[in-house]
C-alpha cells in the first residue's frame, strides 16, 4: 500500500501542512496514533515479562559483605570434670568481617515451567489486543474521513443555496420597487436568508470539529492543516458493495474470537498451574564464605554445596480451593467464548442487513434529491415569472434542501456499514 504523506510549514501561517488519500491516512495513524502507541508499549512490557520469568528458571548469583562487632564480649571455656585439674580459657569474641558468595539454580518447578507457558500466552494475547486496537483505529480513521468529506459537501451545498437564495431575494427586492412583488414577500426571503447564514455558520463549525476528531485519530497537532484528496465520489466508485456482501464470514479470523481463544488458553493454564502447587520445588546451591576478619575459635567450612526440596504435605484444603476456583475462571471463560461466538454470528447477519438496507436508502435519497433539484428549479422559474409567492419558493426550497441532507446521510451510512462489515470480516 502506497502511503502517501507531504508534510510541509505554511510561510503564511507556520503550520504544517499534511496531504492524505485514505489509504494514507490509515497508514498515518498506524504509525501515529498514540492509542496504538500505547498498546504497542504493552507487547513490549510483555516481552519483558517473559524474559523476567526465564530468568527466574537460571542461575542466580548473589554476595553480601558483613562486619559484626561485639563490643569486647567475652566468655569462659572449661575443660575437663574436674574443674580445679585444667584451668579454664577465657574466650574473647573479637570483631569479625565475612564476605559470602552464593550460586543457585532451580532444578525443578512446575509452577515454574507452567508459568512460563502462561507469560508467554500473555504475550500472544497483547499482540491479539494490539491487532484488534489497530482495527479499531482503522475503522474510526476511515469514518472520521468520510464524516470530513461529507461535512464539507454539505457545506458546499448550503452555501449554493445560500447564494441562490440571496439571488431571489435581490430580484425580488427589484420587483418590490416596481410594485410587482410585495413588502411580505420580501421579508420572509429576508428570514430565509438570516436562517441559511445560520446554517453555513454552524456547517463551518462541523467541517472544523470532524477535522480536529480527524487530527486526534492521526495524532497530529491541533494546528495541523489537513488536505484530504479522496473524493466522495472517487471512494464510492473504489466501493464494491456487493463484493463485501459476498465475502464469507469466518469466526475463526475474527480478532476478538482469537483473543478469547488466547484467554482460554490462559485459563486452562491456571488451572495446571494450581495443580502443580501440589508437587514439590528442587534448588541446588554453592556457597563459599571467606573470613576477613576471624573469631578466635571458628570450625566452619569455607565452603558448601547443597540441595533443597520443598514438599507440601497439608494446607488444610487451600489448594484444593485454589484449583477449584482456577476450574471456574475457565468455566466462565469458556462461556463467554460461546457467548461471544453467537454474538458475532448475530451481529454478522445484521451488519449484511445494514448493508444491504443503507444501499437501497442511498439509491433512493440519490434519485430523490434530483426530483427535489428538478422540482426546486422549475418553482425558482415560476416564482421569477410571478406565478407563485415567496412562500412556496421557500417551502419548495426546504424540501430540495431536506432532499439534500438525507441524501448526504445515506451516503455516510452506507460507507459506515461498509466498514463495519469488513471489521466484522476481518477484511477492512
């Protein structure tokens, strides 16, 4: 996919200036956006988890340094039964110093090998969770663009009807001079006139707000000019209805399905995980202490090489309510994996029908807004020749323009179930 971005600073203004076609735009906020960012962060915060828990399995390598000072104790050693034959020793603990250097490695665990299997599932599933915000930033990218073409062809078109309205009113303010028109007819188009600067005022504003929801989405700043260069017309020329209608539904490639695929596997290994509770843990350890500083009666070995085993015996059912609430957790996980499976199928069927209902409401609004064009234009030569009041101008005027916004309606509607269908299909 070809990402098309020229970025550039305006001598007039100082803002950057950034050009997108749609696929662009998508690819934009890919990189950018910074929910996809944060998302991103928790595969490698994963990563991270995984090579923690391995290295717990590894040789450990620990040294401590210690000074003791018993403040000139000291303490009498008799020998002997008789205490008068052997005199006794007067023991002095004088200051000492030990430097200790231990090695360990863990021999065997099962909760260690189980929770390695588990790290590393998590690790799948915030890929999982990664892939599904990144269809998610896809399909708001993609409706925050239509929502941006429609806002500005529906400005266009009220300010055609403005322009077009202040004709009449100006003609008719012409033929009010020459007694043809009356003072009412004029000052209802001087209302109509009033209420349409209204509302290219407050249709400036939506192109303005659906291009700042835009500029979030992409991650960009506020000050950010945006040129779009997809047309309404060019995207909906590219759009194959009938193809996405088409295209099968399998549950199986469905990003939210395969994260609960990946929670099930979690559960199950939490399950064995409470299981291995139950067997014991086996370390080996090295240790050589070296006296720096020695009392004056010491035996022990410098060195020393031992093995260590943990066996549980009773926890007075602990474990036992520990797998059993582990079984649960993967009951219900279970569960709502098939809850999640008739969802999907029903919001499948749904989305065709959505489909399918947004195409034949935009056929529809299409042929109805040219009736509405047809019918506007004749009533506008009528109301010239004087043949109808201004009144019916503005009645017939509101209809073209009711024509026109339904239309520009249907058209967002059916490139937003398009979209949800191919999210739903794993195709967008």
């Amino acid at each position: 996919m070809l990402l098309l971005v020229t970025t550039g600073f305006s001598s007039l203004f100082g803002q950057a200036t950034l050009t997108l076609s749609l696929d662009s735009a998508v690819n934009y906020a890919i990189a950018y956006n910074k929910t996809l960012m944060i998302s991103g962060l928790s595969i490698d915060q994963a990563d991270e988890k995984v090579k923690e828990t391995i290295a717990q399995g590894l040789p450990q390598l620990d040294a401590t340094l210690d000074y003791s000072n018993f403040l000139g104790a000291e303490t009498t050693l008799r020998l002997g039964s008789m205490p008068d034959t052997v005199p006794p020793s007067i023991i002095k603990f004088n200051p000492t110093s030990n430097f200790q250097f231990t090695a360990s490695q863990l021999v065997f665990s099962g909760s260690y090998i189980v929770g390695l299997q588990s790290v590393k599932l998590y690790k799948s599933l915030s890929k999982t969770n990664y892939e599904k915000t990144q269809e998610d930033i896809t399909e708001q990218v993609m409706n925050s663009y239509y929502l941006v073409l429609i806002s500005e062809r529906n400005n266009a078109i009220v300010k055609k009807n403005l322009e077009n309205l202040k004709d009449v009113f100006t003609n008719t303010q012409s033929l009010l001079e020459f007694g043809v028109r009356e003072k009412t007819d004029v000052d209802q188009l001087r209302v109509q006139v009033s209420m349409m600067e209204n509302q290219l005022r407050s249709s400036e504003r939506t192109v303005e707000v659906n291009y700042n929801l835009l500029r979030l989405q992409l991650g960009v700043p506020a000050q950010t000019q945006i040129i779009l260069t997809d047309s309404l017309d060019a995207i909906l020329k590219r759009a194959d209805f009938e193809a996405t209608l088409m295209q099968d539904f399998k549950i199986e490639d469905n990003i939210q399905y395969q994260a609960m695929n990946v929670q099930e596997k979690i559960s199950e290994k939490q399950v064995l995980l409470q299981k291995m509770n139950y067997l014991p843990t086996i370390s080996g350890f090295y240790r050589y202490t070296n006296k720096l500083m020695k009392p004056e009666f010491d035996i022990s070995p410098n060195s020393v090489l031992g093995l260590n085993m943990s066996i549980p015996i009773f926890s007075s059912g602990k474990r036992r309510a520990q797998v059993s609430q582990a079984k649960i957790s993967l009951e219900t996980t279970q569960t709502q994996k098939d809850l999640l499976a008739e969802q999907l199928r029903i919001q499948e069927k749904q989305s065709r029908y959505n489909l399918k209902n947004a195409i034949d409401q935009y056929n529809s609004q299409k042929e109805n807004v040219d009736v509405a064009k047809s019918v506007y234009d004749s009533y506008r030569e009528k109301y010239r020749q004087g043949l109808i009041s201004s009144l019916d101008l503005t009645n017939v005027n509101n209809n073209y323009l009711q024509a026109q916004s339904a239309y520009i309606s249907s058209l967002f509607q059916v490139l937003q179930a398009q979209t949800a269908l191919e999210k739903l299909l794993s195709t967008l």
